[in-house]
C-alpha cells in the first residue's frame, strides 16, 4: 500500500470504531466516502486491492470490516503507548485530548526541562524531566513519541528518543527531522508536522486562482 491508501485505510478504520460506538452494525461504502471525504468508488477499489468484499444490499458488517482492517494496520487489543516531550502548549493540549484511547493510542506520559511542572496535579499524566525518558519508555514498552520542543532542544531529544528505542517519531518542532536507519537495521519512523507551513499552503491555494487568472 501506498502512504495515501494507508492514510484512508486509518480512517475509514476511525470512522468505523465511531459508528460501532453508536451501535452501528454495518456500513455501506457511500457512508464510509462521506465521512472520509472521497469518493464511493475509491472505497470499493481499496476494499478490493485489499480482498474486503461486502454485499450489494447488506453493505459490510462493521465488526468484521474492523477486524480486517485492524489486522492491516497493525492493531491489537491493548492500547499503543505514546509518550509526549515537551509540554508546552502543544503538548499540554495532547496530553488533555480525550480521543486518543477511542483509537487505541494513549499518552503514559510528558516530558519536560521546567521543574516546575513535575507534579502539576491537573496534567492527566505524569510529567518526568527529559533525563528519564530511557527509564520510562523501557518500563512502559513504548515506541512511538511525539516532539513539541523549541527549536533548540530538537536535535538532543530526537537522540535522547534513539538511544531509549524510540521506533517512531511525530515531530511538531521547527526543525524537520529525518527517518534514519539504526546500526541494528531498524528503520526509525519520522513525520513532521510544520503547522505554520500547511497554513501558508492553505493561504497560496486560496489565492492561486487569482493569479492564474491575471
């Protein structure tokens, strides 16, 4: 599969845990289209290249289309740890986000260099000082991070998070990092999120047509 069929895949696997939530028992490809903005057809087609086939009038059941899909991504039923360093706004407002244990994802904990927020009783996770990142992703068997520190702190935490065993990285700082592959051979996993450069994206889409048409 390619980045954009896995990118669909995960949510039309969001959508489906939200309608089981609901009490939902099937779907129809149309309904899943809608809430994941693209079209019946592509739903059909990524369906087929994966072997889900439902009925034309029953649609699919909603439980087995999660099971199967589930087990593309790689899902399981305990919940994927996560751990958040830096807890500034960015990451103060992940660690409150409610909805990521609907996906199966929690935060077990933040990290931060400001003493002072250690034992912040209204953080709904422990915050630890960045020295003790090893420590906890090893006791907590965690994989995947998430980066909101400034600029300056980037490079040292991303090799903080190699040297803990870190496989995956999801980096909001302003400085774009890169996948690398470990000695061991394995491959570390980076996506980075500019927030400010999608919005500049968006700002040149709306005003690109004015241009094409001067």
């Amino acid at each position: 599969m390619n980045n954009e069929m896995v990118i669909r895949i995960t949510r039309y696997y969001r959508i489906l845990n939200r309608l089981r939530s609901l009490g939902l028992e099937k779907v129809f490809a149309h309904n899943l289209a809608d809430a994941a903005g693209v079209s019946a057809a592509i739903v059909r087609k990524d369906f087929s290249l994966l072997s889900i086939y439902g009925q034309k009038r029953g649609g699919y059941e909603i439980p087995e289309l999660m099971t199967k899909l589930g087990s593309i991504l790689g899902k399981t039923d305990k919940l994927e740890h996560v751990i958040i360093v830096g807890c500034g706004r960015i990451g103060r407002a992940l660690m409150h986000y409610t909805g990521f244990e609907q996906d199966g994802i929690k935060v077990v904990a933040g990290f931060d260099s400001d003493p002072s927020i250690y034992n912040d009783p209204n953080h709904p996770v422990p915050v630890y000082p960045t020295s003790r990142i090893e420590d906890v992703v090893k006791e907590s068997d965690t994989k995947v991070a998430i980066v909101t520190v400034p600029e300056t702190a980037t490079a040292d935490t991303f090799q903080r998070l190699l040297s803990a065993g870190i496989q995956g990285v999801l980096n909001f700082s302003p400085i774009t990092l890169k996948p690398i592959k470990k000695a061991d051979g394995t491959q570390v996993i980076v996506h980075n999120v500019n927030i400010a450069l999608e919005l500049e994206q968006i700002f040149y889409e709306l005003q690109s047509p004015n241009i094409l048409q001067q």
